[in-house]
C-alpha cells in the first residue's frame, strides 16, 4: 500500500499529505494515524513536537511549535510559527562537508578536455554581439552555418550561437550594470562548451571590443577573433569576413574529441521556474539528491535565484563554510533590499494566501521549498552575479528569479549543463549548455512530453521516491553530458534565451 | 566657388567653417571675411554682434555674446555663455503654427488604409512573445513563413515578424516598466504596418495575455489570435497551431492593397546613432527640412531620446503649442533626473572636451544639433514612451538615446517609416517600419554603401545644401513608404531590433 505521506528528510518531524487525509486514517501503514483532517499537501506530525521545539521538513528547522503537537496533527499556522532563532552571527554552525565517494568509485562521463583543464560536454562556436546593433549581422552569420550547410563538413561542431541581446550601448561603463553584461559575454566567451569566439560589434558602441577584452583578460587569437561593422565596410562585408573568420577555425574545434572525464568537471547549474504546489516536495527534493550525488562524486552544484531564497539566507548562511561565504550572502541579501527600494518594487517572500491555502506556514518552508533542489553540504562559495565558479560542491549565485537572466548568469559563470525543474512547464533551453527539464508532476509531464526529460510525479503518486528519481536525474546528467541531446536541444531551444541581467539605466 | 562656411539658418548670425578658415580667407565671396582663423566645424560671426545680445545657430538661441563680436570674429567659449534666458515660464514664446500646403498641393503615396483610419507603409504579421520564454517558438513561427515557404502564395504579405524580446517576467506590474511594456506590446499589435497579429506566451508568466489584452483594450478576432506554450500542449504542437493560426489569416492579410493616400497620414519616426561632428550640420538639418516638407504636407515627424535634448528642453517649451504640452516635457526631464539619480548614472549633455575642440560651445547648441532633425514649427504634443501618436505636426516622445530602444517606443507609438542620421554608420533596421539611413559625410557612405541609403556629405563639402539634401529625403520617404524597400530592408535588418525599454527591476 502506497503511503499517504512523503517524508522529505530522514531528520524531519514533520511529513507531507499526499493527498486529503482524514481522521482515523493511516499514515504510517501500522503504524500512525492521522488524528484529524490533513488537507492534501499541509503538514502532519510524525513525531511528537513539545510547545517550543523546532519544527523540521527539509531536514532543516522551519519554525517553532506554539503549543505540544502529537503524531498524526495537522502543522499549519495555529501550531507552528517563526521565530528569530536563525541569527546572522550563527555563521558556520550546520555547515557539514560533502562525503566525498572515493575516487575510485567515482563517475565518468565524456566530455571535451579544454587547454585551462575545465571540461565541456558541448563544442560550439559562438558568435557574440558587442551590442544590439551588431544582432542582426552576428545571427546571419550563424544562419550561415546552422542553416545553409557550413557546417556540413565538420559534424563534431555542435552548432554555431548567435549571442545578441539589447544592451551594449548608452550605459554607464562604470555602474554595476555594465559590469554584468561585460562578464556575462566573457562568461560566455570562455566557456568550456564554446571552442571557439567571433565577437562583432558595430563600431561606435559603448561596449568597445578592445577595452572590454583587456578588462576581462582576453586576448585574440586563432580561436578568439574580434570584428567591427564599422571598420569592415557595412553589412555585407562583415558578414563574409565573419564567414572567413569562423570557417578558419573551423578545423581546430572540429579536432575536439570527447574523452572520458570525472564527474568532479561537471558544473550543474540548479534552476526552477514556472513553480507549483509539488515543486517543493517531488522535483526539487529529487534534483537535491541528484545534486547531492553529484557533489558526492566531486562536482559542483549552483544555486541561484536569490529572490526566492529571500527571508531565509540566515539558513544558507549557518550551512557556509567560513564566516567569508556567509558574509558575501548577506552583502548581496543587502544588494537586492537596496535594490528593490530603488526600484520601487517588492523583495517578499512571504507565503501568499494561495501558499498557505496549499500547506506553506513559514517564510523558511517556501524558501526550503526552493533551496530543496541544492546539495545538502555545506555552502562552499557565493559568486556575484556571472562571477567565473571555482570552487567544487555546493555553491550559490546571485541571480534574479527569472528564468533567462538567472540561468545566462550560470552558463556565464562556468557551469557545462543545467537541470531545470518546473509545474507549469517551462520549454526554454540555454545553448551553449544543454538543459534537462524536470517535471513535478505526471499530467503536466504527459501533456508536454516533447519537452520534459524527466517526471518526478510518481513522488507525489506514491508510485516513486526522492532517492529514485535523484538517481534517474544523476544518470541523465551523465548521459546528456556525454553528448546524448536533452528534449530542449532536440527542439533547438537556446538561441533567443540569452539574456545578460540587466540592472541599472538605458541613458 | 564653393562658399567655406555653412549657414545653418536664415535667422542665424553664426554660421559653421567648412574647412579650417585663416585670417583674410573669404567667408564669402566679395562680401565678408574672416579676421582671425577659425577651425573646421566652429563657428563664426557673419553679422555683428554686441555685447549681452544672443547668438543664433539653428535659428534658434545657443547663448548670449560676452563682448562685442564683429563679423569674421571666431565665436567659441571666450566670446559667448550661456545665461538663464529661457526660463521654464515662458511656455509657448517662440511657437509657430505649421505652414500648411493647400490640400491641392499635397503629396500622396502609395500606402495601406487600415480600419481604423490609419495608413501602413507594409503589410506584416507579428509574432509577437509575451514573455522571453516564448521567443523560441515565435521564431520558430516567423521562419517557417519567411524562409521555408509559408509565404510562397502570398507575395502582398511583406512577412511574419518574430517580436520577441529579453522580458515578461518576474516584474511587478504595477510599475511603469511592466506599463512600457505592454504599452510596446499593444502598440506593435496594433501598428498599421501589422496587418495580423499572434500572441504567444509561455502560461505561467507575469504578463499574462488575457489581463493584457484587457488592460490595453485588445480583443481576439480573426487577425489577433493568442495561445500559450502550455495550455497549448508544449512546443511542437504551439508551432504547428501557430501555423495553422497564420494560415488563417494569410487571405485577408494578403488582400490588403496599396492605394493612393495622403503624405498626412505618414508618421515619420526621427533618429540620431553613431553620431560624429557633422550630425548637427549635414544630416539632422537635412533631415529637419524633411521633416518640415513632411509637416507642411499635414504628416507627422516624431522627434525622441530625451537625454540628447537634456538642457535645452525650455527651448522646446518655448516652441510648444499650449502650456499643457511644454509642463508634460518638463515632467519627463524631472522623470530622468530622478531616473539617473536613482540608478547612478549621469544625465549631462553638456559639450565634452572633444566637443568642445570641435566647436561646440554651450550645452544648448549640442542639443539644438539633436534637435535639428526635427521641423521647425510648434511642439503639438508630447508623448510617455510607446504612448499612441495622435497628433499631426513636430510632437515629442520621451525615449532613451539608446538607438534601438528609441525607435521600439517609436514603432510602438504608430510611426510607419524611420530615418535614421548617422556619421559613424548604424546599420538597424526596424520591422514592421523601413528605416533609411542618411551619411553625415560622404566618406563613410562611401565605405559603407550597402547599408547607407542617402548621403548628407555634400553639404559639409559645399556641393550640395541643406534644403536640396531636404528634398532629396523627403522624396524617398515616400517613395519607400510607398513599397520601395530601403537598403537596411534589403539586407533583411529588423529580426533584431525590437528592444522595448526595460525599466525596473528584474526580480
Ligand atoms: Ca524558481
Ligand atoms: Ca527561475
Ligand atoms: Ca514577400
Ligand atoms: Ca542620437
Ligand atoms: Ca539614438
């Protein structure tokens, strides 16, 4: 018999109504049973909480119980609330290393070996603008090669990226927002799953090709060449140059071979949107474990989306592994609450009313609900946003929630693919890293099938578990990774979702 | 012989050095000239001007003599200021109501009538995205229209556009950058150069389409049809259903034709990018004269990008119709100060160094260099970015200078034909709207001749002048209005270039 409960953490006092439960039904078969109603999705307890005790789901703490809860009541607003236990000078204190697997019993997959020693599982060549008004030349010119046959004699190039976008121009060089745009195109520029670079820009743009290279530390080469509209005589002649510039490459990043390489290369970039009520409990606890495996194998895991970790940094900040990680965290918490009063916009994680009506009591419960797709060991780094990712394990970026900004934000920081949870069914993809999407329940899975990799609704059925499905995701990662296309890259997402975050005014 | 000095206006008592001037080199011939050496591009007296009366450029005021100036003297920074002449309250000072051509003697063109009164320079489909999301799919769309043979039966149908765009998403909407752009969205849906119109969003965005068709006063019908990624069953089957929605369409949108119609319905969309030292004594002029032909045929010149004209906006207040539209400009120009202010950017036009080494003196003039694109007769009216452009004659919206994000706010306001001045070389292009690009000097329209549709260098080499170069403009806008397609056109620019302006956070 199927049990009506999931339980998210072996540590948790609390569990999850598959469906409604009423009095007197089972929980635990033989074991526990509810003593009244439990709407389906809310929270029931499976150990008895004394009034003042934490209340734990996620294995963390996600408040406190306000009066004695036996096994089997309903945890919701009357019984459970927030407390300020979580303090900021608690830095450290749940931090707990990632057991490493040894190396022997490590996984493989294969990958493309680059010359700085990071790993890709894609060998593209991308084309990037300086500048929107250099958009239209660069993606003529990766028509060129994806569409009119220039490709046709080197079948290890995965494809040609048009990196364009509608910045570049009439912004302040030295505001934060340029420095964002310039390390998301370096980002791109030097990723391991991009094998060779032409940048064209138009000319007389803001972002100028020279000086933006040698702040980055770039410098042309075979593999990396630079050209301006302006300074090649109009369209069509940059067009043909770009032509020549890309099919002199061409051999060169044909040559690439994939080759077996650790797991440990491999930098997942964590990312949901398009969120429903079983996102929290089927597929971001499933990628959590999947993640889990990966950093147990010596990878590196990135959590993003720092609107959606909002009132409960305090919990990432006890997992940080120095004081110096918990503190980048909190300056960048400091960041967005600046941010947002400038803006005149909102920074509320709060449960909604529509949450609580689904069984979210806490601002810690709906931010765990996000944090559930990361690794549980400890907070190993903080990037800022498209900062180059450096270290192994579990790490975070601060990015914005939306999909396209937060996820060009990873790719830009290093990471060689991407897992993608959704409820509502998101479709986009990301070249030049290839993305698997995760569906958190079986009727949004069956009704967008050419576009989900893999259903983590059996959890909420009953019919799967978290382990399981963390185990199906591990094994794609390595599999896509290897070069076996995600359902996004079958469809050839990926070349209108770059999107650099754009912060600060278009003058 | 070629005059050395270039007189910008009737009323001006400066005018520009073509070359650079010695002293007893003819200003002009048999009457007047220079007594001490005046560099290229600066200016020099050609009346007499004393001490505490104003210097005219552009027929307009740039400032106030500070000693007594005879004619041949250089006029730069020891010899004029600028003083607190214009002052806001003197609203409506300087207005000129447009100097109407009988209606017998109006120019006509070859344009598309639409429903409601309004007349189309093309005859498109958008594909319009609500959402970043969706981008992929509209693309996906537009391509099998335009480059796989969806259109082979429909020669009338300029082509499917693609509208997709970085945002939609994760954005409060109740502030003014989700009113930007839903206000771009509306206003490209219902341009008259769109002929049908489909709407694709991915379902779970924040600019959900039925709240925004709702809140822009839209409705579905045969040639505005929405649908969603999701509830449409993912991404194969919303392409298929999106051709299939086109397919519908594609009889009446090709049944459209062009019939005789008035210049007065033309609304013309000014624009300055890549400007160089000539932009303010070649091509805006040029193109002011244009436009002044335009406005005296009954049509419209849309002039933008506030921050170029920052500093000289009471010269447009004096020139504005009634009060009420001078106070509307001075409330954008509050906007932007408090705009830079909140994001740490720099709202200053003044002349720069270089400008300065180039003959620019007071802040005034640089803009009245921006500004002299536009007509000469009154301000009508001003508009919020991509607001509906209602009125005939000179009217203003409030955009950045940033090139493509200007002309979107334009587009979306209703302009159906663009021109473009540039002295480094822009090359865009703009669907639904063709964009003719004018060379501020014949040098880079030579080196960039596929991409320039008009050159302006003669009138800074003396061969050509400002009023003929006016008419040589205003011929090809209706020419190309009328279906000719311009150069940027021909090489297929536009796919790129929609950029609403994003304002706001990206949360
Ligand atoms: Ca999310
Ligand atoms: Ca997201
Ligand atoms: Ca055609
Ligand atoms: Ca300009
Ligand atoms: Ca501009």
């Amino acid at each position: 018999m199927v049990s009506s409960i999931i339980i998210l953490h072996a540590r948790d006092n609390v569990a999850v109504a598959r469906q409604s439960i009423g009095p007197g039904d089972w929980l635990e078969p033989d074991r526990l049973r509810a003593s009244e109603p439990v709407p389906r999705g809310h929270k029931v307890a499976i150990q008895r909480i004394a009034a003042g005790e934490t209340v734990r789901k996620y294995g963390q703490v996600i408040g406190t119980a306000t009066q004695d809860i036996e096994p089997g009541q309903h945890v919701h607003t009357e019984r459970l609330e927030m407390r300020d236990f979580a303090l900021a000078h608690e830095f450290c204190v749940d931090a707990e290393p990632a057991a490493l697997l040894p190396e022997a019993e490590r996984a493989t997959f294969q990958g493309f070996l680059r010359a700085d020693g990071r790993v890709g599982t894609r060998n593209y060549i991308a084309v990037i603008s300086s500048v929107n008004c250099s958009a239209t030349v660069c993606r003529a010119v990766a028509d060129h090669f994806n569409n009119k046959g220039g490709l046709a004699n080197h079948p290890t190039v995965d494809g040609v990226i048009a990196l364009t976008h509608g910045g570049g121009c009439a912004i302040n060089i030295k505001t934060e927002g340029y420095l964002y745009l310039t390390r998301t195109l370096a980002g791109y520029a030097t990723s391991p799953n991009v094998n060779g670079v032409l940048m064209i820009g138009l000319g007389c743009e803001t972002n100028q090709i020279p000086a933006f290279m040698q702040a980055r530390g770039l410098a042309e080469g075979p593999l990396l060449r630079t050209m301006t509209i302006q300074e090649t005589g109009g369209t069509r002649k940059t067009i043909a140059a770009a032509i020549e510039a890309i099919n002199s490459m061409l051999d060169t990043v044909g040559a690439a071979v994939r080759t077996t390489q650790p797991a440990s290369a491999l930098v997942l970039a964590l990312e949901c949107g398009g969120s429903d009520g079983y996102s929290g409990i089927s597929a971001n606890p499933a990628l959590g474990h999947a993640a889990d495996l990966l950093v147990r194998h010596g990878g590196t895991a990135v959590l993003a989306e720092t609107p959606e970790i909002y009132g409960a940094e305090h919990l990432l900040t006890r997992r940080a592994a120095t004081p110096a990680v918990a503190e980048k965290l909190l300056a960048r918490i400091d960041w967005w609450r600046d941010y947002a009063t400038r803006n005149d916009a909102e920074l509320n994680n709060n449960p909604s009313h529509g949450n609580k009506a689904g069984g979210l009591t806490t601002i810690l419960e709906k931010s765990l609900g996000a944090v559930a797709k990361s690794p549980h060991s400890q907070l190993e780094a903080v990037y800022e946003y498209a900062e180059p990712i450096t270290a192994h394990g579990f790490v975070f970026m601060d990015t914005p929630g939306y999909d396209p900004a937060a996820v060009t934000g990873q790719v830009a920081g290093g990471c060689t693919i991407i897992c993608f949870t959704t409820g509502r069914g998101s479709t986009s993809g990301f070249k030049p890293a290839p993305c698997i999407k995760i569906a958190t329940n079986t009727p949004m899975f069956q009704r967008m099938a050419d576009d989900m990799d893999i259903d983590c609704g059996g959890i909420v059925d009953g019919t799967d578990s978290i382990e399981a499905a963390g185990r199906r995701i591990f094994a794609r990662i390595l599999a896509i990774a290897s070069g076996e296309p995600s359902l996004s890259e079958q469809l050839d997402y990926g070349d209108n979702e770059f999107v650099p975050w754009q912060i600060g005014a278009v003058m």
